[in-house]
C-alpha cells in the first residue's frame, strides 16, 4: 500500500452509500433523518431533513419548519460536533422543507443552501412565500414559521451548484421549483411521489397536490425518474429508506386514481354546497376508497386529525388543477 500513497489522517473510505474523505480523525457519518420538531401534537418525527456526508463535504436535504429550528439545530450540533455544515439541499421551498434555514446559518456561518434558481428570490425576500403559506396552511401556518430574509450570497441556483457526488433533476409537479437530487448512490426525490410510509412491513402512500399543484408535470417528473436507476431513496416525511422506483410506481398509480376519482359527476360541487363543505365531502369519500390511506385511519386522533388536513389540503390543489385544465380545454 506504501506505493499507493497511504497516508495517516486522511485516507480515502468507501462505502456503499457515498465516498468521503476522512480528516483530523473524525468517524463517517451515518445517513440520517434529523427531525425538526415542532411543539404541536400529532407532529412527531413528521418534519426534518436527512444529514450525510458526501466526499468530504457534510450536507442536510430539506430543513424541516421554523418552529422546530432550534431542535433541530440542537440535533445537528450533537451529531456533527465539531465538523462544519457545508451545505443545504433544498427539493424545493415549501416552509416544511426549508422553515429552519435562517437558524442553520445562524449556526454555521459558512453554510450555503441549493435551490431551485425560481426560488432563490423567495427565500432572500419571503414576503410573498409567507403570504400564501398563510393563505394555503390557515392554522398550521404559525406551526411553519414566518421565514426571515437570507443573505443572496449564501444561495445557489441550481444551474450553478457543482458538487462532487451530486446529480440534480428538474421535477416540478408537486412546487414548480421542484428538484430531485442523488448523491452517489441514494436518492432524495422530495415530494414528487407523494408522502410514502411503512406499514406493517407493506409500502404505502399519499399524494401529495398542494395548491399550484401540476397534475400533468408532475407525472413527467415521475416518468423522468422511473427512467434512472432504481436505488434506496429517502423523502421527506418518513424515517427510513424506500426503493424508489416502487415509490414512484406507486405514486403514479394513486395520482391517476384520485384524478379519475374527483373528475366523477359526483364530485362535482352539489347545489348550494360551499368549497369547505364539498371538501369535507370527497374527504371523508376518498378517506375510505383510497386503499393506500386505509392504515391511516388506525392512527392516534392527534394525526387523523394532521392526515384529514392534509388531504383537504390535497383534494383542493388537485381540483383547482383539474378545473383549471377544463376551462382551458373549453375555451379551445
């Protein structure tokens, strides 16, 4: 090995997940999920990002909600001690995957965040990106966190960022800034298919369709992905690895059946019937007829109540894109 230039303390590691480079005899870091914690029950382990290492570079995917910022700055230091934090990779800018960056650089003042370049504006002036976070999340907005200006130079576009390790994807859908990165090997797909979750061993899933949602990008983006190679991806509101490629077949799957669902003459909003209470209606219908949201309703109250708001929240982003796509498919 002497001929190959081995040296002590840096050498050269690998493993199945990412290369890196060790210094100053720091141990590799494992891949994890660092939740960001709100105070709210029914929330827990539910919002965060995953902290890695990738060729010596320390990196977090998503940041999780602004009122779990503390906690979750506290969970980075206990497990990064005194290595730096190099970078943010956010899948798009949403408050519950970017709500704690203002603390992050509070705490690493060297720390840089990737984003898409459509978003970068939002995130160096929040006023309209706190605007319709109210306007979209009504009471939980408070739980997300009013985001504070970041310094632009601390931001990288997309089309900029050239990491070692790192692959990025344009998937909008979901958020028109939407990306996927894979860093080696594992995926980090964000919300392009769906919310995924375990269930007694068996994969399950719920879309997720938030307003400005695009039903017909977002299945582009899905298609986009199912043509790269399958391998362990980790998304945003689970703990643990899941194979990507059976994720994404299966958010393909139930993006279709609720679409033929909600265009049924019955959903269709009943004389008198207000945007709520129609809401509340193909709620409580696709509670029961969906069945990847069937161990759902097994839950404790305090997250059947987070999984009914969500799917509000979901069945209404949905619709406006359907009934956007009919009026302009009438005035063709």
């Amino acid at each position: 090995m002497a001929g190959q230039g081995w040296q002590k303390p840096e050498f050269m590691l690998y493993c199945r997940r990412f290369i890196l480079i060790m210094k100053d005899d720091f141990l590799p870091l494992p891949l994890e999920y660092i939740p960001s914690q709100p105070d709210r029950p029914g929330f827990a382990d539910f919002f965060g990002g995953w902290l890695t290492e990738c060729r010596g570079l320390t990196l977090v995917v998503d940041c999780g909600v602004g009122s779990g910022a503390a906690d979750m700055v506290r969970r980075l230091k206990a497990r990064l001690g005194e290595r730096d934090l190099d970078y943010v990779l956010l899948t798009h800018i949403h408050l519950d995957h970017a709500g704690s960056l203002g603390e992050i650089f509070r705490a690493w003042p060297r720390a840089r965040a990737v984003a898409h370049e459509k978003g970068l504006r939002h995130l160096a002036e929040p006023e309209r990106l706190w605007a319709g976070t109210r306007e979209v999340m009504g009471e939980l907005a408070d739980m997300y966190g009013q985001p504070e200006p970041l310094d632009p130079d601390r931001l990288i576009g997309h089309r900029e960022v050239d990491l070692p390790g790192l692959r990025l994807w344009e998937t909008p859908g979901h958020a028109a800034h939407h990306l996927s990165f894979r860093l080696e090997e594992v995926w980090f797909p964000g919300e392009i298919g769906g919310c995924p979750y375990l269930w007694e061993g068996r994969l399950y899933n719920r879309p997720a369709t938030p307003s400005r949602f695009s039903l017909a990008r977002a299945l582009a983006s899905l298609d986009r992905l199912l043509a790269e190679p399958d391998g362990p991806a980790c998304f945003p509101h689970f703990i643990g690895e899941l194979p990507l490629r059976e994720v994404l077949l299966l958010g393909h799957r139930q993006l279709e059946f609720w679409s033929e669902f909600l265009r049924r003459p019955e959903a269709a909003p009943r004389p008198g019937e207000s945007l709520a209470e129609r809401l509340d209606r193909l709620a409580d219908q696709l509670w029961l007829a969906d069945p990847l949201l069937a161990p759902l309703r097994t839950l404790p109250p305090a997250e059947i109540w987070r999984e009914r708001f969500f799917l509000r929240n979901n069945i209404n982003g949905l619709l406006e894109n359907l009934e956007d796509q009919e009026t302009l498919g009438s005035a063709d």
